[in-house]
C-alpha cells in the first residue's frame, strides 16, 4: 500500500513537470496572434476562479492579508504574474518553446545563488559547480552553441524578454520567501495570481481584449485553458502534495523534467529542431540543477523552505 500511494506521488510530480513544460509551447502558439497582456489576462482569470475554489476546500478557511501583507501581496502579484507573464508571452513571439524552456530552467539556480547573498544560505562546492554548468548551459542555448559570440553580437529582443522572465521570478520567489512566511503556498500562490490578473486588467483592456477576444481560435482557447488549469493549478496542485508526501528536496527533483518536457513536447508539436548546441545546453542545465539541490536539507516543510514553482 505504501509502495503504491509512493508511485502514485511520483507519478503526480512527473505530470506537474510534464504540464509545466507544456506551458512554453501552449504560450508559442499564443503569442503569435495575442497580445501579452490579453493572454497573461485570460489565463490567469481561469486560473484565479479555479484557486479560488480549490484553495477554499483545501485549506477549509480563506483568510485576508492583513495591512502588513498588503504591500508583499501586491510585489508578489506585479512580480510573479504581471512582469513574469508580459515577459513570457513577449519571449514566445520571438525564440522558439524550446530554447525558452531551457534559459528558465535556471530559475532555481539563480534562486539558490540570491539566496545565498541575501539570506546567508549555505553555497557549497556543488551548488557553485551547479551554477556555473546552467548558467553556461543557457549561454550554449542563447548562443546557439557560439559562445564567444555574446562579446560582439547583441543578444535578442526575444532573449531578453526569457532573461526578464527569469528576472522576475527570482524576485518573486525572494519576496515570498521574506514577507509571506506566515501563508500555506497555496494561499500565497491564489493571493500572488489574483493580484497579478487585477493588475493586468487595464494593459489587457488597453490591449483590446475586450474586442480581440470574440475572435481566438479554438487552438486559441484550449491553450488558455491549458495554461489556466493544467500549466498553473493542476501542476501547483500536484507539486505541493509530493511535498506534502515525500518533502521539498526530493519533489524539487522533479522539476529537472521541465526543461526536457519543454524541448520534446516543442519538437514534437511544432517541430522545433532538437540542435546539438540546444541538446548541449539542455545536458548541462539539468546537471547543474541536480548538483545546487542535490546536498539540499531533510527537513520538515513549512511555507517558507517550499520552493515556488513557476506559474
């Protein structure tokens, strides 16, 4: 019996992963033909209606920030949802799923090295060695396998909006980490997405969503949903419970997938090309991320030590 509901964690926090890697091909597709803000928008409605509901079964009460949190929930909106969205959908017009999938798969990296400099958090040997191989994985991946390149080319539009994106949700999991200690991650995470979708009302509005929207695709409306339910809550919802089941170092294990489900799922259904510098880059990436958490502390979890994944 144990064995099986120990199958069945795993099997939930390889979906979680799968789905999430999903997320770089559905909003490819998206950002083709809506604008960013008009996507982030609709996604997170779906999404906010959904941890709504969810978050009001689970955790069987709903409480209010207080006056003290009001600020932090607010950073944690414009941070995780609003810049890391705008930038997100904004990448996806420019460079491929796959690429993009891997320059994000440094999120966790990047969090473990800010960590370290702002919380005094312990950086070994291996989390260095682990930070440098991704870090150098992604250069590969933007580079397109010529890295001395970088010192005398500009880096593209679409590059800089992946790297915005990682930007933003390294603050995001920084100032979650500080101000909302106090929050179970599923009421941080409805309270950082129902923010972010008030806050990106008006640019959607501004955008002309209200006109737009009447004319989406069907390809159009199941990659929202797809982002709303499966990218963005079903994913959170079955990360947290591996958390839950087997504690946040081993279920942060998992995420090494999101990179590979990203790169095959967008060769697979927009048959993006798997390159020798993207698949070098790729290698490395998940490397490094295996080496910074490897070493990670068994303990229990609380809200602060659970690793936010992305939205």
């Amino acid at each position: 019996m144990q064995n099986t509901s120990l199958m069945t964690t795993y099997i939930k926090l390889f979906f979680s992963a799968f789905f999430w890697g999903g997320t770089f091909v559905a909003a490819r597709v998206l950002a083709q033909h809506i604008g960013p803000f008009s996507a982030a928008f609709i996604r997170f409605s779906i999404a906010s209606v959904l941890l709504v509901l969810i978050t009001a079964r689970v955790e069987k009460r709903f409480p209010l920030p207080t006056r003290k949190n009001i600020g932090p929930v607010l950073i944690l909106g414009l941070t995780g949802i609003f810049l890391y969205n705008f930038c997100f959908f904004s990448g996806l017009k420019y460079i491929e799923a796959s690429r993009a999938s891997v320059i994000v798969a440094n999120n966790p990296i990047l969090i473990a090295f800010f960590s370290a400099l702002i919380f005094n958090e312990k950086l070994n040997l291996s989390k260095l060695a682990g930070i440098l191989l991704s870090v150098t994985g992604a250069m590969i991946v933007i580079t397109r396998g010529e890295l001395f390149s970088v010192f005398h080319e500009s880096i593209g539009k679409g590059e800089l909006y992946i790297f915005g994106t990682v930007a933003s949700w390294v603050a995001y999991s920084l100032f979650g980490k500080a101000f909302l200690k106090n929050f179970t991650p599923l009421q941080t995470v409805t309270y950082s997405v129902l923010t972010g979708t008030a806050l990106l009302f008006f640019p959607a509005v501004n955008e002309g969503v209200l006109t737009t929207v009447l004319h989406y695709r069907p390809l159009d409306w199941f990659s929202l949903f797809y982002l709303g339910a499966f990218g963005t809550v079903i994913a959170f919802i079955f990360y947290y419970q591996g958390i839950q089941a087997i504690g946040p170092t081993r279920a942060g294990l998992f995420i090494n997938f999101v990179p590979i489900s990203g790169v095959l799922l967008s060769a697979i259904l927009l048959s993006e090309p798997l390159t020798a510098s993207l698949l070098a880059g790729l290698a490395l990436v998940i490397t490094g991320m295996f080496l910074t958490n490897r070493n990670a502390p068994k303990k229990s979890a609380t809200p602060a030590d659970i690793k936010q994944p992305r939205l």
